[in-house]
C-alpha cells in the first residue's frame, strides 16, 4: 500500500505563504483523489482540499481563495499551495485518500502561523 510522506512546511508570520508536497512510495497514488487534511490541537481532523485524477477541486469554505491545490502525475506528488494564511491555519497537515483505498497517515507536516 501507499505511504505518505508530506514536506514543506514551516514557521511564517500571518499574511506569509507556503508551498506543501506530498509523496506517496507506490504507483498507487496515481489514479486516485487525494486529499489535504490538517488537525489543529484539540480540534479534529478536516479535509480542506482535494483533487481528482484530472483538474477538478474541492475547497473547504475555510481556505477557498487562499489555498490552491494541484498535482504532478509523472512526479507522483500533490501540491498545496497556501496563500494569505492566517493564525486559524496553525496545524499539522497530512495528505491521504478521502475515498476508496484505506491508507495510513503519514507525519505530517507542521505549518505554524503567528506574530
């Protein structure tokens, strides 16, 4: 099965941005939706983006207009892109399937927004 592995994130000031990828070791991940999850402390685990086989998106009211995500086939990697973000966006992000195929969590990636 899949293994995830995210990358990219960091510590920036409110209005900063940030670039996440995400990997997964098997061809797998190829074909299917994926999805970009975060979980803040004391809050449960919220899918904010996903990405077909082909262009089609799905946002969380939270990020739309702000986050942008894409994805490189041949390169077997998801983007997250992350624009304007905010204190709220303070998590650990994660990438998975949000359909079909059960795959365990990687570690994720902590993106921390503050002054």
């Amino acid at each position: 099965q899949a293994q995830f592995v995210e990358s990219g994130g960091g510590s920036v000031q409110p209005g900063g941005s940030l670039r996440l990828s995400c990997t997964a070791s098997k061809s797998i991940f190829r074909g299917y939706v994926v999805g970009w999850y975060r979980q803040a402390p004391g809050k449960q685990r919220e899918l904010v983006a996903e990405i077909n086989t082909g262009t089609d998106t799905n946002y969380a009211d939270s990020v739309k207009g702000r986050f942008t995500i894409s994805r490189d086939n041949a390169k077997n990697t998801v983007y997250l892109q992350m624009n304007s973000l905010k204190p709220e966006d303070t998590a650990v992000y994660y990438c998975n399937f949000p359909y079909g195929v059960p795959t365990p969590w990687g570690q994720g990636t902590q993106v921390t927004v503050s002054s």
